[in-house]
C-alpha cells in the first residue's frame, strides 16, 4: 500500500476561517502564530498491523502564543479539524472525519467524530482516553510529547558551512508538547485497496 501523506490547513466556506499553509513545519504565518488551536503541526499515517492503519494529527506545538513546554492540551471548542482521505487518487476527498471539543455540565471535556465508516451516528468520549468509534475504528485525543525531531544547530551549520550536519541527540523540540487526535481504522475501508493521500485541515467558528 502506497501512503501520500500531504498536511495542510485550507480555506473553509460560511464562517469557518483558517489560514492556508503548504506543508507540516512548526512555523507559521504571524496570524497562526497567535491561535494554537488552528496550527497544525505535523500529520502521520503508517500502518500499524492487522489490516490497520493510524492516522495522527498534531497542533499547538511550538506556537508564539503559547509557551512551551506546555502543562495542557488545547482543546478549543470553536475549532474544527477534519482528517480528508482521497482513496482513488483524484485529488478529492473519499472520506472525511471531522471532530471537535465540548463540555458537559461538570465541566468534563469530551470529544465528538463524525464521517467515520461504520459509524451512522456521531460518536463521542472523553479526551485521554481510546474508545471505539463504529465498527472499523478507535480513537484517542490528548496532550502528548511533540514527535517531531529537529537539529536547528545543524540546520544553521549546514547553511553556514553547505556540509550537512546532523546529530540525533540534538532536538531543539525535545521536551516541547502538542496536543494530538488518532484514528486507527481498518486499511480495507480506508484504502479500498488503493492508494491513498491525506491531508488535515484546522478552521475556527467566528
């Protein structure tokens, strides 16, 4: 199975706004700078065994209106972030799992998906912990070690000098956090037997 894997942040019709980016990093514009919730970090897909595959998405990491590491997820309940899977390669979106936060009235902060196969009704739980989510799939939310590695003294090394410089006990993101959101899904009903691409998008409500 071929995974194209594409992060991204696009623009969203009615009043959901988001600023458009074109590749995962941990800089953004200046406005993205300043809203956590809507910087999308970084994007994973890899096959985990058994007929399934898992699909990361990560935000509020390293983001100048919040100091890292932080002690908290962000879980923003204005926001709206939508996993988009294009199973036969033209460039559209197949599937689309979509999920956001809210509270109940002890303040308990959960989380609902939609979109997701075999699932006919929205599903929802609690954050920080994995729960089914229809017949094919489970899922988890929750704040967690930012993944993503990074030498920035070798990158600026290697500009200086134009001789790549790398050392894997040099992470400049070491001990930073973000807060993520994973779906494993069986890969017959992601793929259908496909190739696939992904990509991930963040919008706010105003």
């Amino acid at each position: 199975m071929g995974l194209a894997v594409v992060a991204i942040a696009a623009i969203c019709g009615g009043n959901w706004w988001t600023s458009t980016v074109s590749a995962s990093d941990h800089d953004e514009s200046p406005l993205v700078k300043q809203d956590a919730a809507q910087d999308i970090t970084d994007l994973y897909v890899f096959n985990s065994g058994d007929n399934k595959t898992t699909i990361i998405v990560c935000w509020a990491g390293f983001n100048d209106s919040r100091p890292q590491p932080d002690d908290a997820a962000v879980y923003d309940g204005k926001a709206l972030y939508t996993i988009h899977v294009d199973n036969d390669l033209d460039n559209e979106a197949d599937l689309k799992f979509y999920w956001r936060y809210g509270a109940n009235a002890k303040d308990e902060i959960g989380i609902q998906w939609e979109g997701i196969p075999g699932a006919d009704a929205p599903v929802s739980g609690p954050v920080e912990t994995v729960f089914d989510a229809g017949t094919f799939a489970r899922v988890w939310t929750g704040h967690a070690d930012d993944p993503f590695f990074f030498d920035a003294q070798g990158y600026l090394e290697g500009l200086d000098t134009g001789t790549v410089s790398f050392m894997s006990n040099r992470d400049f993101l070491a001990g930073y956090n973000v807060t993520a959101a994973a779906i494993e899904i069986d890969t017959d009903v992601l793929t259908a037997g496909n190739s696939i691409q992904v990509w991930a998008t963040s919008a706010r409500k105003m």
